[in-house]
C-alpha cells in the first residue's frame, strides 16, 4: 500500500475486513474519500459566496477521480463496470455518472442544501441517527473524530449535541406494516374492468420462491387456485410494450379488476425513485413469502449483506450512508456494512417486507 493510501485509511478510518483483497480494499478508500472531498468542497466560501456552484462539485470529482484511477489503476473496474463493451461517446458519459451520483446522493439525502443560485451548502443542523455501539450516523462534516462508512459519516460520541432523528424521519416514510400497505393499496373501490390487451400482461406472482424479477408469469390464476388462497388475489400486471404497470384484483371467477395505469420509473434517481419495488416486497410478505436478506458475518466489525430483490431508493440510500457496494458502485445487491449499523440496516429492510437472516 503506498503513502496516499495510508493517509486515507488512517484520515478515514477505514479498516481492512478478514481476507479482504488489495483491489477491494482500495476500491472502498477512494469510493468514501470521493464522498468526503464532495462534502469538504460545500463547506467552501468564495469572495462571501457560501457553497459551491453543483457543475464545480462534479467537474472537481471527475478530475479527482481520474487522478486516483492514474496512480491506482487497478481500481478502474469498481467505478467504471461498464466500460469494457461501449462506444467512446458512450464512456465518457459513463465518466461522469459517479461524480453526478454522489453530488446528487448528499443533496437527495440532506447533507447538502441547494441554494437558489443553485450552489450547494454543507448542511451545519447537526442531525444524528443512532446506529450501535455509541455510533452516530451524522449528516454533516463534525468537528471532532469522525470515521467514514461506505459515503456517510459516522462519529463516536453526541459531542455537537446533535438533534436526533429517526429512521422514519430520514427516509420520509408513512408508518404503515408491509401488511397495511397492500391493504391500503387494494381498496376494490378503486378498480375497474377496463378494455385493455390481457394477452399481452404478465402477472407479478408474490408465491414465487424466485428473485422478484423472476416472478413474473403470464396466468397466475390457476396457480393460485391450486394452493387454496383466499380470493380477491392482490398482485400487479404489467405491459412491457408500453411500460404499463397496473394493481389487479383477481376473482374466484378469474373476474379480473385494474387500478390505473402506473408508469415504471427505472431510472428515476432521486431518493423517492424505485418505489415499485415496496409493493412487490411488501406482497411477499402480505402472503408470508417474504424476500430474504442475509447478513454474512466476515470479521466483528463486518458484515456482507445479501439483497435478493431491488429496494426503493430511499432504503438503497441509506444502505450507501452505511456501507460499501460490492464489486461495483452500481451493485444495488451486495454490500460490506459495519458491525455498528448492522442493526439499523436489518431494522429498514424488514420494515418494507424483508425477512432479515
């Protein structure tokens, strides 16, 4: 390991988990110090100007990034996945996807505050949430000791006198059970018999012992007949052709009711984007086949987290303040988090529907 990445490990605080190899460890330095140069940069003033301009903050990450990528080459593949099998115009959008993410993560997530000459402001309102083990999660740049989790901020003690907030508070999140969302999602005064091209729909199955994007199927009907559930059947259609997505109500007749006409957002990338996915979790779970997570002990400060299904950004992004993606920074399934937040973690996948292993 050569100096500069001495001096990030010992000003982050980041350790080496059991085995863990030198790209990968590398890998998780540079990710967490990109975030906190991002961070660094908004508490700048110029000439009385508080902040940063955003395109300064995303210029400044791709240059910091493409000097870390030159002296650690071997990193390369974490940050840009992708590259190997794309056109040149193709690439150099892809360069610039991460500086873009990260700038975007710390205002989606309140670490930074956008001003009305759309400069960025590091956020000084000292909000903590309690993880384990004397840990806060700090949304802000703390005056003392401070250790770096994956892109949040983690300190060792309440020193600024920090205004606790929860987890629901963070994430903006009604308090409803994964059973009561269903319930409240389902309401058979809200659905209709409408003129559409049923040949064409495929049928989420929450029965399926498959990954959720693989529990799809184009007649559910008879599956669920066979198994003696209780009718109306709750599930989800979708027409792919015109990214349709619809809440159904399946009859004991096969008397077929829809919602609506939603649209799939996939790319959506703020912290509200992916919420499809809290209506598949939490169908898993109303029909007591809920989506695993599993937490594989490593070492005693850290764990590897196993999604077996996409989650809402708003839980993605808390993962992110409390952990490194495996592999890739675009990886939404796997993760290295730290002893400290392992509970808080576990406590935020199974309020959306996950069993937590």
């Amino acid at each position: 390991m050569n100096e500069l990445a001495k001096i990030i490990k010992e000003n982050l605080k980041i350790q080496k988990y059991k085995d863990e190899d030198d790209v990968s460890y590398l890998s998780r330095l540079i990710y967490s110090s990109l975030g906190l140069w991002c961070l660094t940069l908004g508490k700048n003033s110029i000439e009385d100007v508080m902040g940063v301009s955003k395109n300064y903050l995303t210029r400044k990450l791709n240059l910091l990034l493409e000097e870390y990528i030159n002296i650690f080459p071997e990193i390369k593949q974490y940050f840009y996945p992708q590259l190997k099998n794309l056109s040149v115009e193709i690439k150099n959008l892809e360069k610039t996807e991460l500086a873009l993410f990260i700038r975007s993560f710390y205002e989606e997530t309140g670490y930074f505050l956008t001003r009305e000459n759309n400069y960025n402001v590091l956020n000084s309102g000292r909000e903590i949430i309690s993880l384990s083990n004397g840990i806060f999660l700090y949304f802000g740049i703390p005056n003392y000791n401070f250790l770096m989790n994956g892109l949040g901020i983690n300190t060792f003690e309440n020193k600024d006198n920090g205004i606790e907030i929860n987890l629901k508070e963070f994430l903006i999140r009604d308090s409803f059970t994964p059973e009561e969302f269903v319930e409240n999602n389902f309401c058979e005064m809200e659905f209709t018999s409408i003129d559409t091209e049923i040949n064409k729909l495929e049928y989420f199955n929450p029965l399926s012992k498959k990954n959720v994007y693989k529990s799809w199927k184009k007649d559910i009907y008879y599956f669920w007949k066979e198994n003696s559930f209780d009718f109306p059947i709750r599930t989800v259609a979708r027409n792919l052709e015109y990214n349709e997505y619809y809440k159904v109500l399946i009859g004991k007749d096969n008397k077929i009711l829809f919602s609506k006409p939603m649209k799939n957002y996939f790319n959506k990338k703020d912290m509200s984007g992916q919420e499809y996915n809290r209506l598949y979790l939490a169908l898993r779970k109303y029909y007591d086949n809920p989506t695993t997570a599993i937490f594989y002990k490593i070492d005693d400060d850290h764990y590897r987290l196993d999604l077996f299904a996409s989650i809402p950004n708003r839980e993605y992004f808390y993962l992110l303040l409390n952990g490194w993606p495996i592999d890739a920074y675009t990886n939404r399934y796997n993760f290295i988090i730290s002893d400290d937040s392992k509970s808080s973690c576990a406590e935020v996948l199974e309020n959306i529907g996950f069993k937590v292993n």
